[in-house]
C-alpha cells in the first residue's frame, strides 16, 4: 500500500526520538535502545547530539497519513465538504493551541546559588560529579546546568552528548576531593569555589 512507507518511516522516527536508553514509569533506566547502537557504531552519526529531533520523522509521518485520511473523508461525505474543511481547519489550530506547561522559574534552584550571582568568582566545581556508563547518573549533570543559570559564573561541571578528554581527568582527580592533588588540580584550573552536595 502506498500509505506504508509513511507508517515505516513513523515507527523508525518514534523509536530513534527515544534515545539511547529506555524511560520507564518516569525513570531513566539503564536499557539500551536501537539510538545507542546506531549512535555508537554508525560513522558520522555521532553528531546528531539531541535524539529528540528524530520526532519531527514521526511528525512528518503522521502529517502525510492525516492527509491521506482527510482526503478520503473529502471523498466519502462530499456533499458536507464545506463543513468537513471548516472543522478539520479548526481541529488543526486547536491542536497547534499552547495550554501553558512548567516555566524555568518554578523550578527549585537552591538558595545558595542565588548567593554566588554576587560573588567573585573564578569558577565553581560542583561535587559529586556524575560520569560512566550509567545514564541514570550521567544525567544528573543537567541539574548543576540549571542551578548556574541563577549566577552565569563558570563552572566546570557539564553535561553534553560528548564529553571532553579533560573531564575525565577532571573526574579522576576530584574524586579523591578534599586530597591534595585534588586541590592542587582545582587551582591550576583557576576553581575559586566548590559546592558539595550532601
């Protein structure tokens, strides 16, 4: 059937958007999804650094099948063609209509980086740092992006598809925090704060 390449191409769209690793009843597990073989093994594909992008596969999917649909509907009651364009028009805005959803400021960002906004700093190290394999703690880097946007200061801390070869090292030594090289390290990185979390 002509409509099947669409359906294909929808199935692939949905299940790439996923990601690497499965979400299952809200929690991030440590499953790993087609996305995280093809992102791993497929050359250039690597740079694709969001999986989220691949909805808009699905997006067009759906969008090509609704038209199919509308235009056998058109077909099917063509004598209330007229009231059939109205109400699918008006179903096509409504769909597009925002319903409001959370805003960055509700949002609980600790008080102590509100604190920092006035402060010198030369950069800030947040403790623990979560890196490897697992995802479930990976992740947990996005929290400290999101409490800097209450200072802007820098921060060493990160959270990206990739990472640097100097995280790791940077990883390696703060793990052994308060030793002293693990100071020494911070201060050659110019680090003037260090916020630990209980």
């Amino acid at each position: 059937s002509y409509i099947n390449p669409y359906i294909v191409i929808g199935i692939i769209g949905f299940i790439l958007s996923l990601g690497p690793y499965l979400y299952l009843f809200g929690k991030l597990t440590d499953i790993r999804l087609p996305y995280y073989f093809i992102h791993e093994y497929v050359p250039l594909f690597g740079f694709i650094r969001s999986p989220a992008r691949f909805a808009f596969l699905m997006a067009f999917s759906i969008s090509i099948l609704a038209g199919f649909g509308v235009n056998m509907m058109l077909k099917r009651f063509i004598s209330r063609k007229l009231i059939l364009t109205i109400l699918i028009s008006f179903l096509i805005l409504g769909e597009s209509f925002p319903l409001g959803g959370p805003h960055a400021d509700e949002f609980h960002i600790p008080q102590i980086y509100y604190w920092l906004k006035d402060q010198e700093v030369n950069a800030i190290v947040e403790l623990p740092i979560y890196y490897g394999t697992s995802a479930s703690n990976y992740i947990k880097n996005a929290n400290y992006i999101l409490y800097s946007t209450a200072h802007w200061k820098n921060i060493l801390n990160g959270y990206s598809d990739r990472a640097p070869k100097e995280y790791y090292k940077l990883v390696s030594e703060v793990k052994r925090f308060p030793s002293l090289s693990s100071l020494c390290y911070l201060k050659r990185l110019n680090t003037s704060h260090v916020i630990v979390h209980a």
